[in-house]
C-alpha cells in the first residue's frame, strides 16, 4: 500500500487504483480491496463507480455477519491460521471501518443528488454502531477469558509492547464516530426532520463535546424544537444560545478530510506462556501496533464575508484504530497461543521422526510464518474536521489558506438551505465537492 498512498498524496488517484491491483472475490483480501478502491474512487469523484464498488464490499460485510452467526464456515480459514498465521483468514471489517464505509457510501448518493439513498446508507452506518455497543463488552469480555484459560494474560506485553496510549487519545472504544452521526443530522436537518437530526447532533455532542459548532447545533435545535429541559442543561454546559440572524443567509456546512491514517506495523516479541505451577515456556510473537504519537494538524481558517471560521475536529479515524487494535489484542494473542503451541507440537514430532534436520526445518518454518496481520483501510483520512457557517445567498467565494496557499471554493448559497462541501487535504492535494442539499 506504501506506493498507492504516496499516489493518494500526490491526488493522482487513477495510479493509485492501479496500483491496487485486482483481487479475485476468493482473495482473504478481496473486501479490503473494494474498500480501498471505493475509497480512492471517491476522492477521484467518480461517484457512480464508487457507489458500486461500495456495494460489493457492503454484500461482502453482509456475509461475514451471516457467516459468524454459524461458525462452521471459518472452520477451514481457522485451520490456516492456526498452520501460519492470522493473514490465513479473510478480513474481518472492523465497526469503524464499517461505520465510513456507509458514510462515504451516503455522500456518493448526495453528490449526486439522492438525499432519499444517502439517509438509508446513513441509518445503517448508525445501526452499525448500536450493534457494536451491544456487542463490545462481550467481545472483550469472552476474549480475556480464552486468554486467561490459555495461561497467559496482556500483562505479558508490559516493557515489551509499546504503548498506543498517544495514539488511542481520549476516544472511549473503537467504534463510537462522531462523523457519522454529525453527519446524519445535517442530512436529516436537509430533509426537514428535525427531531431525527436533534437526537444524532446528541449522540455526536457525547463523543466531541468540546466541539464548538456541536454545541451551537445542539442548542439551536433544543431552542427551536422546544426542549427546555435540554437547553437548560446545554446552556449550563456551552453557555447561553445567542440565535444569529438568518434572513438571506444559508447555511454552508464543510466536512474537512485531513492526511491519511497510518498502517500497522509489525513487532516481535518473546513472551511467556504457560502457568507459574507448571512451569512457563517463552515463544516468539508477532503483532500489529500503530507506533508513534498522533501527527498535529493546524485548524483551517475559513473566510467568508468578513467572518472567520475555524475548523473544528470531529473524529480522529487513527485513534479509533489504534483503540479498536488495543481491545482486539487479548483475541489476537488467543490466537497466537494456540498456533505457537500448535507449532512447538509438530517441531517435536518432526525432531522425534527427523532428527536434527526435522527440528532445524520446522524451526525455520515457525519462525518465517510468524507475521502479524498489519491489513486495515490504510487509505481513510487520519483526522475529519467540521465549519458550519451562515453566509449570504447568493454566489460565494470561501477562502481557505492550505499549505500556504489561498483555496477559493465557490459555492451558490440558497435561502435557508445547507450547502455541503467535501474538502480534502491529503498530502500535496487539495480538493472539494459542494451539493446544495
């Protein structure tokens, strides 16, 4: 992936979906593929392409869930996986991942002009997320105890695994996107459901409550739909509502796609397993960590009609990464005991059957196949800001400094309309999609 996210930094993504290359549907990779290439489809505004290619990794998603229900079916990949490693088994979309893919698939329906297609994509990106509050804890909950019942505990990583801590931030879990709820309720607010669009904004305050134009949508809202208790609570918290003159203005909301989440990388480490009465054994492992602290991106400045806008962060795609790698860490090392000690059994067999030669080779054999599963959507924007701004109808010229330069976007601005800018910043690029809504 190293050349075609260099080719996503340089905005030449026609190289970078050819760099990708093609993945047969048998391919343990193939849904990770139609997420990149949907991905990089997107940003190259082919929407209708992108809008397909995302519905084949929806089905493919669809499937996983169907398949795991019944567990049979991941009996062979399980096998593999035992055999070699982690890479053996197809990949599992993670909540969060899961949660973008339905986002971008809602903006490939607004862009081109289905507000109907993007709230349908919309509800399900929320679905996703009432399903991974449901299940998180008894995820979490069952893996700890396999690891434990294996005789081994994420106490063995202390001094040897580094810390995500830097990367994780203040995010809660893996799962929970304020983006995708923001969002929901600007489309929901296009749509003239209100209430719909109150109780997201909610959801997403939780998650980001220090953002400013959160707080400013919540209270307005509460204001206008009449929920007292709520406004006295809101106020409490940001401060009193001071409604702005909304007569010939519109509003123009920017959702702003900073750089590119970092990959996995791979570490090995020699950790002990087993249990303190019987003795431990030490095995090498290997696992997947995003090391190194967040990179700072500078709030971008927004100007429009003599006013200033600065942009606000709404969700931080590596963090949630970095916690949902942290909460699958006791399911990885599971399954990292079961295939070392698989692996040390046919060592054995090999030295009793095949002497020296035996044990050289299946030692070799262990050592090469040991690798950490590092794949992810490696070509999502590291970090999604927000502006929301009222401004004069009519035609506009907003201005953005980028990278030291002057960006004009010229949006048409409707009466009491919200106008939705997709701005992207990635590397050397820079581009934007506007649709009034």
């Amino acid at each position: 992936m190293q050349p075609v996210k260099l080719a996503q930094r340089q905005g030449d993504f026609l190289k970078a979906q050819n760099l990708l290359g093609e993945r047969d549907q048998s391919n343990n990779t193939y849904v990770l593929s139609l997420l990149e290439r949907g991905r990089l489809q997107f940003l190259a505004a082919d929407w209708p392409t992108s809008q397909k290619t995302f519905a084949q990794a929806y089905v493919q998603v669809e499937e996983q869930r169907n398949k795991a229900k019944i567990q049979i079916s991941k009996g062979i990949e399980k096998l593999g996986a035992v055999v070699s490693n982690d890479n053996a088994t197809s990949y599992e979309v993670p909540y969060y991942e899961q949660s973008m893919l339905h986002s971008y698939q809602a903006l490939n329906y607004l862009f081109q002009n289905d507000l109907s297609g993007a709230l349908v994509e919309i509800r399900r990106a929320n679905l996703v997320q009432e399903a991974a509050l449901k299940a998180y804890k008894d995820e979490i909950y069952k893996a700890q105890n396999e690891l434990h019942n294996s005789g081994m505990s994420t106490d063995s990583l202390q001094g040897g695994y580094p810390s995500m801590d830097s990367a994780i931030g203040k995010v809660k879990n893996g799962f929970q996107n304020a983006f995708t709820f923001y969002l929901s309720g600007v489309l929901y607010e296009a749509s003239g459901e209100l209430n719909d669009a109150y109780i997201d904004f909610k959801r997403a305050i939780e998650i980001y409550p220090e953002n400013h134009y959160l707080q400013q949508d919540v209270l307005r809202l509460a204001s206008k739909l009449g929920m007292q208790d709520d406004l006295v609570s809101f106020q409490q918290r940001f401060g009193k509502y001071q409604a702005r003159e909304s007569k010939g203005k519109g509003q123009v909301v920017v959702l702003v796609e900073r750089g590119i989440v970092n990959s996995k990388q791979d570490i090995g480490l020699n950790l002990p397993v087993g249990r303190s009465n019987n003795g431990f054994k030490f095995f090498s492992f290997s696992l997947p960590v995003y090391e190194g602290a967040l990179p700072q991106h500078n709030k971008l400045i927004f100007n429009s009609a003599g006013e200033s806008y600065q942009s606000n962060e709404i969700v931080r795609i590596q963090s949630l990464a970095a916690k949902d790698l942290k909460d699958q860490l006791p399911i990885l090392l599971t399954r990292q005991v079961v295939r070392v000690v698989a692996k040390e059994q046919v060592r054995q067999k090999l030295s009793r059957e095949a002497g020296d030669v035996g044990n050289i080779l299946a030692s070799i054999y262990n050592i090469a196949s040991e690798k950490a599963d590092t794949r992810s959507w490696s070509t999502l924007p590291d970090q999604v800001d927000i502006v929301r701004m009222d401004v004069p109808v009519g035609k506009q010229i907003l201005q953005v400094q980028v990278n030291g330069q002057q960006k004009n976007i010229e949006v048409d601005v409707l009466p009491n309309r919200i106008t939705l800018i997709n701005f992207s910043v990635i590397g050397s690029y820079t581009g934007h999609q506007a649709i009034n809504l």
